[in-house]
C-alpha cells in the first residue's frame, strides 16, 4: 500500500506535464496499461474460485501424499503392496488440477498477447507524436528527450501502481478464506459472569435427558441420556464401539454443548461455568492420547503445569503406575525425550505410552478422574498392578472407567450399559449377571474365551 501511493504521487505529476503537451498522449498512458491489469484482475478472480472449488481434490492428493510419506501408514502400505495404488491416484489427482491451472495460465497469456500488443502500438503512436512535433519546431529537443522520459517512467510507474492494486485485490480474494474463519462463532460460549465450580463436588453430576446429534450424522449419538453420578462415586459405562461413550466424556468435560438437554454439577449447568476453570477439575485419558515428544518428565508434567517442572508429584504419579520402572531404563531417565522424530530421542511401545498417559492423568489434582479404555495396551499384570492403584489414589474422587474389558470394570460401584444412546442396565457386577441382559451376555462371551 505505501509503494501504491508513492507511485501515485510521482504518476500524477508526470500526466500533469504530459497533459501540458497533449492530452490525447496522457490517455494513451492509460489506453497502454489499464487493459493488462483489467485482465489480470479477471485471472485473479478465476483462480481463485478455481481453488475454492478443488478444495476437496487438493485435499485428497495431500492425503495419499501423507499416508505415502507419513509414519503411521508404513507397515500395511507395505504389507498390502499399496504403495503403487496409492501413488497412482495421488499421480492422476495432481495431474488434474496442473492440466486445468494450466488451461487457466494458456488463457491468460492468449488475451495478455493481445492487450500487449494494442498497448505496443499506443505506445508507438506516443512517441511519434512527440517526435513529429520536435520535427515540426512545436517543441524543442531538450522537450522531446523531457517528454520522451515523461511517458516512458510514467508508464512504468503506473505499471507498477496497478500491479499493486492488483496484488492488493489478489490477496483480499485469498484473505477471504482467513475472514471466513474468524468470523465462525465458537459453539462452547464462555458465559459473561461464569459461576464457580464447586470445590467439593457435594452431590454428583447428572445428565439429564440429554440429546447429541453429530453434524450430518443420520442418527443422534446419544438420545434421551440420563444418569446420576453421585460424588465419590466409582463407576464404570460399558457399550460396544460406536454407542457414544467418548462422545458422553467430551460432553463432560464441556469439549461439545449438548442438542437438547443439560449437564450439570451440583444443580449447576455446565454452560454456566468457565471452560477452562471446568476442565481444571477433569482429569482423562482417551483412547487416542498425545505422544509428546518431549522428555518423560515433560510428558508427565504437561496433565498439571500448574506444578514446577521438577515437582515431586511428577514422579510420585510415574510410581503409582508402573511408569517409574521403564523411564529408569531409559538412557537419561527422566530428562530423555520421548518418540522419533528428534536426535538422541528413545522410542516407547503402545503399552509404555500409555502408563505415560496414565502417569500424565494422575499428576493432575482433579476431582472428577475419567479413564476412557486406560489399560487397552497393558498386559495383564500391570493392569493389575494399575487398577489397585487407581482404587486407592481415588479415594474421595469421582471416577469414570470405560472399558471393553469387563473384567476391569467389576469393582465399580455401578455399572451402566449404554445401548443405542440411551442407558439400559445398571447396577453391580452381580446385579447385572443376575439380570442376565446385554451385561451378562457380553461378559460371558469375554469370559468364555478363558474357560
């Protein structure tokens, strides 16, 4: 923008002293450039509702670039032989999108040949103007070389204020897509007089009648959902894959708002607290949990960074899951950086990992402690060794265990069968086995594969 207007400046001093000589020889000034800008404005337009509309093709030829060059595919692209597959289609996506650029920069230089070549006679014309009239003694020689350079700087200086009203309007045309996003208006909304969680919890969290369609989705995930939980509870939600389990913890911790229905703590809705200050007081583990790749310390200190980084609650939660035991082996205990993608860096398996997440949960001071499928990658044994632990370090806390393993979940207080969005069972192990419903009958079919 200050190169536009110091080219401005200068232009409109040099068409004032063109003017002077001819009028006719300013507006060739412009007849000579406007057009070539007219039409790079045009491709600018073009190209970018072209993109707009290969969003979807771009993004589909990132994604076979990715799977193709990425860690987390490598073993079965090479197992399955997909490589050749994969390079295929990322092969015909890409040349698409070049074949139709290209169409697009063709077109461009065809009219740009054009409008240049009307702008070289305009020019010609200028110039023998002035050269006729220096013949003809109307001005002089010191005028034609004054006028001459007049033209010539005044063409390149509008060449260059048009072009940047050019880039200027190229970039708004890009910048759109940035206004888009800001102007999206958060869907979790922070009340302006948020009310204070309660520290304790005195009666529990309830869901009540609770409704949660995903975008698109053809079904509600969760529908009609209630339950009690009351404080210092310990129970356990088991459902098969799909039923909304993970989507019941997200409501919780506040990550989505429900459809219809409302979640509360103490009578309070959770719309009614902070975000943040809520979350301060939920301590999970997903499925999916972060592979940091930092130093353990790091890895376990990032659940609380309220803390001090040499805290001895970092280390005190690495014990109370077994996680002290395989970061001691590790070349510098604590202070070795986790994963692969820096030097001096070790490696972990899934199962190590997780008694990382798990230390990484239990470092934070959290009344409400969810654990969503916490020992999936553990051996038997330190699974064990991880659920006594669990009994006694929630003590006085609410816990949440989501489990496929049934035998993980007998201890619970209550146990709630979740069975197309909406609780069907609940009670004891022994209550359920009695009942002899979808409880019994998954636990049995587990329980069969050891007899």
């Amino acid at each position: 923008m200050i190169q536009v207007g110091q080219n401005s400046l200068t232009l409109l001093t040099l068409v004032g002293l063109l003017f002077s000589l001819n009028w006719m020889i300013a507006a060739v000034l412009l007849i000579a450039t406007v057009p070539g800008t007219l039409i790079r404005l045009r491709y600018s337009q073009q190209l970018y509702s072209w993109q707009r509309q290969r969003t979807s093709t771009e993004r589909q030829a990132w994604y076979f670039q990715w799977m193709l060059t990425g860690e987390p595919h490598a073993k079965e692209i090479r197992l399955f032989d997909l490589g050749t597959l994969f390079i295929e289609r990322f092969r015909n996506l890409r040349s698409t999108l070049r074949s139709e650029r290209l169409h697009l920069a063709t077109r461009l230089v065809l009219i740009d040949l054009l409008t240049q070549f009307a702008s070289t006679l305009a020019i010609f014309y200028a110039l023998a103007y002035i050269t006729f009239q220096a013949v003809q003694g109307a001005i002089t020689i010191g005028d034609l070389v004054m006028y001459y350079q007049a033209f010539q700087r005044g063409q390149n200086y509008l060449r260059e204020t048009l072009k940047g009203l050019a880039n200027l309007y190229e970039d708004s045309l890009f910048l759109t897509n940035l206004y888009e996003f800001l102007d999206l208006k958060p869907r979790v909304v922070t009340p302006t007089s948020p009310k204070v969680v309660p520290q304790p919890i005195q009666h529990g969290i309830s869901f009540d009648h609770v409704r949660f369609d995903y975008p698109n989705a053809t079904h509600p995930i969760l529908d009609d959902f209630t339950l009690t939980i009351r404080s210092g509870e310990h129970i356990a939600l088991v459902a098969a894959n799909g039923a909304g389990k993970t989507t019941f913890v997200k409501l919780l911790c506040r990550l989505y708002d429900p459809t219809t229905g409302r979640i509360t703590i103490d009578g309070i809705d959770l719309r009614e607290f902070d975000p943040a200050l809520l979350r301060q007081q939920i301590s999970v583990i997903f499925q999916d949990y972060a592979h940091y790749q930092l130093t353990a310390r790091e890895n376990i200190w990032l659940g609380n960074t309220t803390l001090a980084s040499l805290d001895d609650k970092i280390e005190q939660a690495a014990h109370d899951t077994g996680a002290d035991e395989l970061i001691e082996k590790l070349s510098h205990g604590y202070d070795t950086r986790l994963g692969n993608w820096f030097d001096n860096s070790q490696e972990l398996s899934i199962g190590e990992w997780q008694k990382i997440a798990l230390a990484r949960a239990f470092v934070r001071d959290a009344q409400i402690i969810v654990l969503d499928e916490p020992t999936s990658a553990l051996d038997a044994s330190a699974e064990f060794d991880v659920f006594k632990k669990f009994r006694e370090l929630a003590v006085g806390r609410t816990t949440i265990l989501i489990s496929h393993r049934l035998s993980t979940v007998r201890t619970a207080d209550c146990i709630y069968v979740l069975t197309n969005g909406k609780i069907t069972e609940s009670g004891s192990h022994e209550d359920l086995m009695q009942f002899n419903g979808e409880y019994a009958r998954m636990f049995e079919l587990q329980a069969g594969n050891y007899r």
